[in-house]
C-alpha cells in the first residue's frame, strides 16, 4: 500500500514536471531532447515488460521500432490516411511481427535469445535499406504531411511533445496496472521458476508470446510518433546501435520496476547531451560508462531505491524476487 | 522519521532531476555572446566520415584562428563552435538543432553524408531560415528541391559524371560497362552515373551492391565477372574500393576500374596497392596542382597538421574564405535582436558570391544553382599516383 | 566452383578462429563475449605498429600480436567482467557491449579513423595461380597459419593437463575445484587463449578488410553464427561451423541479391537455434545458461 502511493508520488511529480518544463524553458533545441526521451520511455518500458518482468533478454527491439515507424510513414505518405490508421497499422504489424519473433523464445533462452533478436533487428535494417523501391532505400522518406486528428494538425515541436508524453503517460499507466494484474504475475513468475509456474498453471508459451507482442506494439507506435515528429523516416536510426541504449537505459533506470525506463531514458538522453563538450571523447565515455554501470550499479536506480526501502521500515516480498535471474 | 526519510528519499531523486534541467537551461544561458560572428559546424570526428570530418575542422580552426588575429571580420571576432555526430543522422540533427537554438549561430556548415545534410535541411535549417553550407554532400536532391538556405561547396553527382563519362566513352573507347555501388550510402551517385551513361546511350551489363563496412565482395564480383564488361565503375568510398579493385584483380578481371570524386584519396591506392593501377576517376582537388594558390594552401595545412589535404579540406578552405567575404560584405547587426535578420542578410551576400577563384577551381553560387563547383578533373593512378589527364575546362 | 570453394575456405578460416574464441569463453566464462570482433580489430592494429617497430618479421609480430591481446583478454576477464555479478545475464551481456563500444573509439582516437593496409611484403612468397584466380600469399598463410593455430589449440586441450583442466573447468566448475584447480585461473587463461586467437586473426584478415576500427562488428555476427552452427562450447564444432559458413556465404551470396547477404548469416542462425540448438557437435542444452 505504502510503495503503491510512493510510486503514484514520484509518477505524478514526473508528469507535473513534464507539463511545466516547456513553459519555463522555451528552447526549442531541449524540448527536442525530452521530445526523444519520451520516445524512448516508450521503448524502454517496452523492453521492461520483455526483460524486466518476464526475463526475456532482447536486442532487436529497434527492429520493431523501424516496422512502426515505416508503417505508418508508407501509410501517411503514399496512402494519404489519416494518423489514427497509421498508428494502428504500426501497432499491427510489429504486434504480429513480435508474436513471430516471440516463438523463438518459447525455445531459446538468455544469449541465445539475444542473438536471435540482434539478428533480427539487423535483418530489419538490411531489408529497408535494400528494399528501394518501397522503402526509399537508404536516403528513406521525405517530406511526409504533417498529421493529427481530423482537422487538428500537430505541427509545432511543442504539440508534439505534449503528444508524445501524453502517449507515453498512458503506456505506462497502463503497464503498471498489467503489472499488478494477474498477467504481471504470471510473467514474473515466469521469470524466476519456470517449472514451478508451470505447476500453477501458467502456461510459458502463452505469456511469454504476450509479453512479445506487448512489447514489440509499444515499440511499433514509438516507430509511428518517430516518424510524425520528425515527418521523415530513414534506416539510419534503428541500427543496433538504438537497441543496445534501449537496453542500457533500462538496466541503468532499474529492470522491473515501472519507473525504471523513465529515470533510465531521461538519465541517459539527457546525460548523453551532457556529455557533448567531451567532443572526441563523447562515445569512449559512454562506453566506459556503461562498463562501470555493469560493475557497480547493475541493479539501476530503482535497484539502489529498492535497497534503501529498508530505511523506512518497509520490508516487502517482493524485495526478493525482483533481482534478475536468467531464464 | 520513518515517513520523512521516504519523502526526503523521493525528494532528492526528484532534484537529481530537475537540477539535470537546470544544468540544460543554465548552459543555454551561458551560450549567448553579445558581438562574436558565431559559425556552427556539425561534422563527423568518429565514425565512417571521420577522416573526412577531420579534416574539415582542422581546415574550420586553422583559419578562424588567422582571421582572429588579423582583427576578425570588421572588427569583430569570429568564433567557430563545433558538434560531433559519430556519423549518424540522427545525431546530425541533434547537433544540428543546438547549434541553431542554444548557440545561436549566425550561420551553419557541416555534416558529412547526404543524408544527413538532407535531414537537417529538412528539420532544422530551411524551416528556421539558416544560411547553411555544406563541404561534402553529392546528392543532386540536395539543391534540388527548391531550397532556400542551403549552399553546396562540393561536387554533385550530377556534375561528376559528365567528364569522366565522356573520356571513359570518347578517350578510352570502352564499350560494355558494369557496376557495382555502396547502397547504404551512394546510391544517389549510382543513379547519376547509370542516367549519365545511359545519356551516352550505354545500358550497364550489370549492377552488384555492397554496403558501407562490407570486406567482401567476391559473391557480386563473379557475377559481374560473367558478363566480362570493359570497365567496372566503383561508386563508395576509398576502403570499399580499394577492396573492390584487389578483388577483382583476384579474380582474374581485367576491366579498367572507373570512380568518382570519393574514391580520389591516397588512400585507395595506400589500401589497394598494384591493383588500382589504372583506375580512372573524376576529382575535384589535386593536392600536386601547380597553380600558386593551391600550393600555398597545401603548404600552409602540412606544415600545420602533418599529413596532405584531401578535397574535403579544400572545399572546406574555398567555403570558408567565401564564407568570409559574405560577412565582410553583409550588414551584421549582431545582437540577439537582429540574429534573423542577420542570418538573411549573411544568405543574400552568400548568393551574391560569383566568380571566386578557388583552390578547387571557379566557385559560383549560382546562378542556376547553389552548387559552387561544376566542373571536374579526370585522373589516373599513374605508376602508384593519381595523376591528372584531362583537366577541368 | 573451385574459386568459391577457396574463396569460401580463406574467409571461413577466419570465422573459425573467432568462433573458437567464443566458443571457449562462453564453455568457461558462459559469457557471451560481443566484443570478440574488437579484440580482432585490436590484433590487427597491435600488428601495425609492431611492424613499425620491428619491420616485417613475421614470427615476431604474430607472436607479438598474440601475446599483447591475449594478456589484454586476460586483464578485461580478471578486471572487468568477473566483477560483474554472474547470473544477471541481461548486464553482463551489456557490460561487453559497453567494451566494444570503448575499445572501437579508443582505437579511432589511437591509431587514427583511417583504414590502414597491411604492407604487401609482410606475407612473404609470391601470388599462385589456381583456378583463374591470383591466390596472394595474404590469402594462403591464412589458411596456414589459421590450421596451425586452431591444430596447436586442440593438442594443447585434448593432450595437456593444462588443457584437460580447461576442459574440466568448463564441464564442472565444480569437480575442476575438487581436484585443486583454480576456477579463477582458468577463467583468465581461457580468455587469455580466445584473445590470442582474436588477435592472431585479425592480422591474418587484415589483407582482406584492411584494418580499422569498424572492422569487427561484422566479423563478431559471422563468428557467433559460425559458433552456433558448429555447437557453441565445442572446439572442433566451432573450426567446422566457421569453414562451413564461409563457404554458404560464398556460394549462396553469388545465387542471391547482393544487398541481402547477411540474411544468409541471420538465417542460418535461426534454422540452426530451431532445428538443432546444439549445433552439429555440441551437446544437448541444460535449461540453465
């Protein structure tokens, strides 16, 4: 109950912030950043639900981030559909794309999973750059029409980035209540003893299909908002590049936990902006700071959090549990 | 106590936060100077384009820092702010945006692939009316779509192919051409050269991809070699082609190996040794041009940085001293007040540049287009040295 | 036919190598080691400026190499990832990512963002002629040294106590501590031996891909596949998979568009995972990782 409200706290804090930041700060250039971080809260929580809850290693999740953002891009661009259609056809086709891609993890486990999913984030990349003709190649698609509901274009960085986080409110708000839910359960108990969630009646395949096809429909519409923020779409941003952040920004907010992917996005996107006046030394950085994380905070923020719980007085089941285990 | 100590907790997470924000908008404030001339440029100091980007800002410092102790541009000085974006778009136009909005530059320049020259005309520069100048770029789209703000300081693929076809075709008297290109990222040059070849009413014979970072190319290379064509034209960069020309002299090919400007690099003949003898290639830049000019300009960047200047580094030289003539020429007002009005007047002075006498050869921002050069070079790698056989008139 | 099937080998020496190197790391470490193609990428920078420094011995500078990545494996295994807390596979699987991303720009910024070649003479002798093709000496000491390598690996495995320790270690930790050997220990070494392997290929397929800094994504992807399709864990499964995929690669990237020949890598990954997880000769997969 305690922790319950302790979340509902921090959450409420973060969306007051985001209401009023843009208010305080009008530089366009920030809004830009945060505008990209509430992507990628999308896309972590995303992961979250894959590995977070279910222990479900992946590094493709920008495979599915291309297929939403190509979609909806294709269908807005050449179809002339309205917002709405794309983003449901990006939800669509990355929801039965990740159901596909999700067999493989009814027999594989950890690395092997991972490899499997690198691969096809990969694959994603190769075949839109490859696939000219409907795809526009490397160079992509330019000059998509601006988008909105009916009559109610978003055309402004800042209508787009109440969009964005509104969205990204929702998604999260709506992860924490399949959290708790019986699904939550189920995909934690997964996570930690597949035998024994078996002998309560969870059936693996089903809900480690769910917690893909989940995760792969958040990624598909973070793809469709990519591609209406920025009305262009092209290979270059979803390499692996993008699906080893989404991983970092996780483990460093703090796997399995519903706040982790906020702090993990708005730490690193910010951080890596931070970083700019290293010039040359920008990635070796980070490189060397992802290193560091793995050695001494491999549990995130919400690890550490979760540790100083015992300060006041609050000594959960669930402290046990939520460290990960492969599986 | 116990309840405090859990809200103190939640506070101070939540001031990480906000002082993250702070940090932001503080550094946003430091950024605003009163008088300097301030040039953003976006370019690749890691990644695929380093090499190229490097160059460019070793060129971008060495004469700003002359231009500042000769007094700076009427009296004002001149201050340079540079963004690296790991060669990736996406990180162009992050740069791109700081530049534009946090730093408030007066003019931009960089980036070192089309694309993303491409997505920060797009996101950034024609949407908030910037002058920008690129020094690499040859994507013919780049001028073509109407923009506004944009001046190219390099070679379209448009301009590249016509000579080169021509000696290929009139010179070399080849007959049967095939090609293979970088997909990922040339395939705008492809094209040029296919509809330039197919102006000369010649059809390829046939046509592999490879992808920037591929080692290999042996798989499209037998196929090509099936169809035993005259020439192979080689569209990517200087290692890709480099690999593509030991390949083929692997395989028993002896087809004459054609380029384009981005192949023109010591290099590719250092990465392909005896192979590449032979090829031929359209150039913008010599660095062994004779002219006074041009060897002033290579003297003065070896001396300085210890190896020869490529074309990136020339065009970057020619870009910036015409750069510098406009903002001689351009009424500056040079307060936060005047910084739109100040980017116009610095786009207008830029179109009125004609006629400059470059280290690359005659520049001119138009008056057809806003690409300064248009003619090219054809050479040759001549007993291991790219030598010049006919020259740009 | 004959030119794919030499093509196919030279390259599939290489994958071998990288293969073999995984697959000891992850039988004794069970680790994924994503930043192998960055130890390779290393090997061939370390043979350049060893070749400044000593001009083009051969012996010298292949030794050189192998040592200097080996002791450089070895450090990142002791120094880094065993303090990496070992049943968090999600971090341990980020920690080497984060390494090669380090050790890509560290070497940009060392040895400059330039492709570099490997001097022609290194490789003494002249080019053959077989089969229509010029085979430079690059390409068959590839094939040599590479069989050499992988040879003196097997004797040191199945014919030393040393090795036979490796083995156990990998087998069961456990047992391998009963009888007084040193997990630890062996840990390093086996990720001593992968190194030396990663750098000694990476001279050798330096006259194919030249050396830069990007050179070992790719190589990383072949080697992890050509691992899977001969067994990961096994040796010899591993020398068989590299061979193997070069020559898949090499005779299935000529029947199918060029654009999209890494899919084949990506498939055969796949097919094998589905069908055989085991790969060819590995054994059959206890649940746990």
């Amino acid at each position: 109950m305690v922790k319950k409200s302790r979340n509902g706290f921090v959450f409420l804090g973060v969306l007051i912030l985001v209401a009023l930041v843009p208010l305080i700060w009008d530089n366009y250039y920030f809004l830009s950043v945060l505008s990209t971080t509430g992507l990628y809260i999308i896309l972590v929580t995303g992961l979250n639900v894959l590995l977070g809850y279910t222990g479900l290693v992946s590094l493709g999740q920008a495979g599915f981030y291309a297929i939403g953002a190509y979609a909806s891009g294709l269908l807005v661009a050449k179809a002339g559909a309205p917002f709405v259609l794309g983003l449901l056809l990006a939800m669509l086709l990355s929801g039965v794309i990740g159901l596909i891609i999700g067999l493989s993890s009814v027999r594989l486990r950890g690395g092997y999973l991972a490899m499997v999913t690198l691969g096809f984030g990969t694959v994603v990349q190769i075949i839109m750059i490859n696939w000219d003709d409907l795809t526009g190649g490397a160079e992509g698609i330019w000059g998509i029409p601006a988008v909105g509901f009916g009559q109610l274009k978003i055309t402004t960085l800042l209508a787009w980035y109440y969009t964005i986080f509104s969205i990204a409110g929702l998604i999260v708000l709506l992860t924490y209540s399949l959290e708790k839910s019986r699904i939550g359960r189920a995909w934690m108990a997964l996570r930690e003893d597949v035998a024994a969630a078996q002998m309560m009646g969870i059936n693996p395949v089903h809900y480690r299909l769910l917690a893909f096809v989940v995760s792969a429909v958040y990624s598909g519409i973070a793809g469709a908002l990519f591609t209406h923020l920025n009305g262009s779409v092209f290979p270059d941003a979803f390499g692996l590049q993008t699906s080893i952040m989404i991983l970092m920004m996780l483990i460093l907010g703090g796997s399995g936990h519903i706040l982790g992917p906020i702090m993990g996005a708005a730490i690193v996107n910010v951080g890596f902006e931070i970083l700019r006046p290293f010039g040359n030394y920008q990635s070796l950085v980070f490189g060397f700071l992802i290193v560091l994380m793995a050695i001494f905070m491999p549990q995130g923020f919400m690890g550490l959090w979760r540790r100083l719980a015992p300060l006041w007085g609050e000594h959960s089941l669930k402290q046990a549990s939520t460290d990960q285990t492969p599986g | 106590m116990k309840k405090l100590r859990k809200h103190s907790v939640t506070a101070i997470c939540l001031s990480a936060v906000l002082l993250v924000c702070l940090g932001l908008g503080a550094s946003h404030v430091w950024a605003q100077e009163k008088s300097p001339i301030k040039i953003g440029v976006v370019y690749s100091s890691s990644g695929s384009q380093a090499h190229t980007g490097l160059q460019e800002a070793n060129v971008i410092k060495m004469l700003v820092d002359e231009v500042n102790a000769a007094g700076g541009i009427n009296g004002h000085p001149v201050r340079a702010i540079l963004e690296n974006d790991d060669t990736q778009t996406e990180k162009s136009v992050n740069a791109a945006k700081k530049l534009v909005f946090s730093n408030k530059v007066h003019v931009l320049m960089g980036a070192n692939t089309s694309s993303a020259i491409k997505a920060i005309q797009q996101q950034v520069t024609e949407p908030q009316k910037v002058p920008y100048i690129s020094m690499v770029g040859s994507d013919p789209a780049l001028t073509k779509l109407g923009q506004q703000w944009y001046f190219r300081n390099s070679l379209s693929a448009d301009y590249q192919t016509g000579s080169i076809i021509d000696y290929a075709v009139n010179v070399q008297k080849l007959k049967t051409f095939a090609m293979i290109f970088d997909a990922a990222s040339a395939s705008d040059q492809a094209k040029a050269f296919e509809e330039g070849l197919k102006k000369a009413g010649i059809t390829l014979v046939a046509k592999g991809q490879f992808k920037t970072g591929d080692t290999s190319f042996n798989a499209q290379l037998l196929k090509i070699k099936q169809t035993n064509p005259d020439a192979l034209v080689t569209i990517g960069v200087a290692p890709e082609a480099a690999g593509v020309a030991k390949q083929v002299r692997d395989l028993g090919m002896n087809a004459r190996i054609i380029g384009l400007v981005a192949i023109v690099y010591d290099e590719y003949i250092a990465l392909g040794g005896s192979a590449v003898e032979g090829t031929i290639a359209a150039s913008a830049f010599r660095a062994d041009n004779p002219d006074p000019n041009v060897q002033a300009f290579v003297k003065k960047y070896k001396s300085k940085f210890n190896e020869s200047p490529d074309h990136a580094a020339a065009q970057t030289y020619d870009a910036l001293q015409v750069l510098f003539k406009a903002l001689r020429d351009a009424k500056l007002g040079l307060t936060d007040d005047a910084l739109a009005a100040d980017r116009t007047q610095i786009r207008d002075a830029l179109t009125r540049i004609k006629d400059y006498n470059g280290v690359v050869g005659h520049l001119s921002y138009g008056p057809k287009d806003r690409d300064a050069y248009d003619k090219t070079l054809v050479v040759e790698v001549k007993g291991g040295k790219w030598t010049v056989v006919k020259s740009a008139k | 036919m004959l030119t794919y099937i030499l093509l196919g080998l030279t390259i599939g020496a290489i994958y071998a190598l990288i293969a073999v190197g995984f697959s000891l790391i992850f039988e004794t470490v069970k680790l994924l080691h994503f930043a192998q193609g960055e130890l390779l990428m290393l090997g061939g920078f370390v043979a350049l400026s060893l070749i400044g420094l000593f001009g083009l011995s051969p012996i010298i500078v292949g030794l050189g190499t192998m040592l200097a990545v080996g002791f450089f494996a070895a450090f990142l295994q002791r120094v880094v990832y065993q303090s990496v807390p070992p049943h968090l596979v999600a971090v341990r699987i980020m920690a080497t990512l984060g390494v090669a991303i380090f050790l890509r720009n560290a070497a940009s910024l060392t040895w400059g963002a330039k492709a570099k070649p490997m001097p022609e003479a290194f490789f003494p002798g002249g080019p053959i002629a077989i089969a229509g093709l010029t085979v430079r000496p690059g390409y068959y000491w590839t094939l040599i040294v590479s069989i050499a390598v992988m040879a003196l690996l097997l004797w040191f495995l199945y014919r030393t106590k040393m090795g036979l320790a490796t083995r156990t270690v990998a087998y069961r930790a456990d047992i391998a501590e009963m009888m007084g050997v040193n997990p630890v220990l062996l840990c390093t070494l086996s990720f001593g031996i992968a190194g030396a392997l990663a750098g000694i290929s990476g001279l050798l397929v330096s006259p194919q891909t030249f050396v830069h800094f990007n050179m070992g994504i790719a190589l990383n992807q072949k080697g992890f596949t050509a691992a899977v399709l001969g067994g990961l864990g096994s040796i010899p499964g591993g020398i068989i998979g590299g061979f193997l995929l070069g020559l898949i690669e090499t005779i299935g990237g000529s029947m199918i568009a060029s654009g999209y020949q890494d899919v084949i890598s990506f498939v055969i990954l796949v097919l094998v995972l589905f069908i055989r997880p085991q790969g060819l000769m590995g054994q059959v997969q206890r649940e746990k990782l």
